[in-house]
C-alpha cells in the first residue's frame, strides 16, 4: 500500500502550494498527476507548477499518474463526513491491490482546539500520514516553544515521551502528536499552548 498523506488547510494558496510540491516530486520521478478536484483547484496547481519550471503542457500529453483527491474535502466541508470517511476507505481498500500514492485536504485548522474534539482523529485514522498547515518544521518550531513557555521544565521531558509513545499509527510531526496527547489528557493546557503556538506562527 502506498503513502495515503492527508494536508491540513486554511487557506487557498497554502493549499495550491502543498498540492504543487507534491505533484512536482512525482512527475521529477517520472510519476504522474490525476487531480481529481474542481477546475479553480486545477488552475491554481497548474500555474504554482509552472511557477516552479514543471511543463504541466508536456507532463499531461504523457499521460503520467498520481493522485490528489478533492471528493473528501468537499464532503467533509458539507458536513457529510460519513460519506467522505467511506471514500476514504475505498481509497485504502485500492491501494492494497494497486499500490499508488494519495494526497487529500480537509480544511482543518490544527491550531483550533475544537479540530482536536474527534475530527482531527477521524481523519488521521483513515491516512499514513498527517502534514498540518502551515509547513512541519515552524509547526513543530512553534508548538516546542509554547510547551515550554506553558509547562514547567521538568514537565516538558515526560511530555515528549509520553507522546512518542501514544502517538497514533498514522506518520505525522511531533508537534501535532504533543497536541494530540495533550488534547486528551490535559485540556486546559492544550489550549493555552495552541494559543501561543497561534501567536507564533501569525507573528
């Protein structure tokens, strides 16, 4: 089975940005791109690709394939979520007989707390792989610097183990597996280190 990423999103443009890094790896090695998503979604690929020197011209009269998957962000945005997870599962239930990487968004925020109250872990069940938005390193960057902003110093070392090792299945940045722990098992604190991980980020 191959990677089945999930990217977290607030924005158009971060996500276009996402899509266009993903699409470019493939197609450099020789994979390639089905979008399977809305004309405006595809223009704004298209021209982030080429704004990065990829011949999308020349990339689609090759034919080449790789998958981005729109159908579950648009479900998921209109509240239909069963249906988007059942999409998902197809999706994985496919790529054990025909191995293929899948990228698919869901406009959630990983800085709101309410993203952590079953949604977020909806999601992660169903993916290899959780990239938050914006980028890995400023979200791990960031959430470091609030836990050790909001917790005492001795705290901040058994939090980062106790993390590691309830982590979920699917791959993601440590940053978003501290918030998920501390989600669960300590509420209040969780959303005084989003608040300043927020503060981080936007600053």
């Amino acid at each position: 089975m191959g990677d089945h990423v999930v990217q977290l999103y607030q924005e158009e443009h971060d996500l276009a940005c996402a899509l266009s890094r993903y699409a470019a790896e493939g197609l450099a090695r020789g994979e390639g791109v089905v979008i399977i998503g809305s004309a405006a979604r595809w223009q704004a690929l298209a021209a982030a690709l080429r704004a990065g020197g990829v011949d999308t011209h020349g990339a689609v009269l090759r034919g080449q394939l790789r998958l981005f998957g729109e159908l579950t962000d648009i479900l998921w945005g209109q509240g239909k979520r069963e249906a988007a997870a059942a999409i998902e599962r197809f999706w994985n239930a496919l790529a054990r007989s025909q191995p293929f990487s899948l990228l698919c968004a869901y406009p959630l925020d990983s800085l709101d707390g309410r993203c952590y109250d079953g949604a977020l872990q909806a999601v992660c069940a169903l993916h290899t792989h959780l990239a938050p938005a914006p980028d890995s390193d400023a979200f791990n960057a960031a959430v470091s610097a609030a836990v050790r902003e909001v917790l005492e110093p001795q705290l901040v070392g058994m939090l980062h183990s106790l993390s590691a090792q309830h982590r979920p299945e699917t791959q993601m940045p440590i940053g978003q597996a501290v918030m998920l722990w501390l989600r669960q098992h300590m509420p209040r604190t969780a959303e005084k280190v989003l608040a300043r991980a927020r503060a981080r980020i936007e600053a």
